[in-house]
C-alpha cells in the first residue's frame, strides 16, 4: 500500500482523473484547502461494506501507517483488544518486522 496523496482544492480542477485513478487502486487520498485538510476520499471496497466507514478507514490508516495500533482502534472507537480483532479479520497484520529485525528481538528475548 502506498502513502496518501495531498490534492489542494485547486488541483481538483486539474488533477480529477489522478484522484480518481488513486481510488480505483485502492489509495486514500487528501484533499487540503488552505493547507489543511478538507476531507478524505477513501476508495468504496469489500473492506469498507464488510466494516463500515469508520473502521475501514481505521484500517486503511493503521496499514499505511499514517495511524499507530491505539489511534487507530480510538479512530474506529474500539477498545486496542477489538480493533485488534478487526485488523486480523480483514488480513492486517498488527506488528510489521522487517525479518533481520525480528531475528534481533528474538535473540533478545531468549
């Protein structure tokens, strides 16, 4: 999954086409007016109708790691132990470890 695209309002004009190409790919995008966020457009998917806006979102945010694991479950207003739930249901993994630095955790946990 890529990071998000910055549209301003003014680049709607010009930019549609990219806005909507970053949807269809599945991409979540911003869109800024005066430098600060107007609104998010979030692709419509399997994900969203299984889980609804807030959590799909929630979710969307946490994978891109724009989220951390506690903003995002308050994002969806869940408790860390069911948005936990949530991302395993939807194919998330909580914890991303590159495998040299997973080896290095367990090397020092042992």
């Amino acid at each position: 999954m890529g990071k998000l695209d910055v549209f301003t309002v003014r680049d709607l004009r010009e930019r549609t086409g990219e806005l909507i190409r970053d949807a269809e790919q599945g991409r979540v995008s911003v869109v800024t007016k005066h430098g600060r966020p107007a609104f998010v457009a979030v692709p419509f998917d399997k994900r969203m109708l299984e889980l609804g806006v807030q959590r799909a979102l929630a979710v969307r945010l946490f994978e891109e790691d724009v989220l951390g694991l506690s903003q995002a479950a308050k994002f969806a207003g869940l408790c860390i132990e069911d948005f936990l739930g949530v991302l395993s249901a939807a194919g998330v993994p909580a914890v991303d470890y590159p495998p040299e630095e997973l080896d290095a955790e367990m090397e020092a946990v042992m």
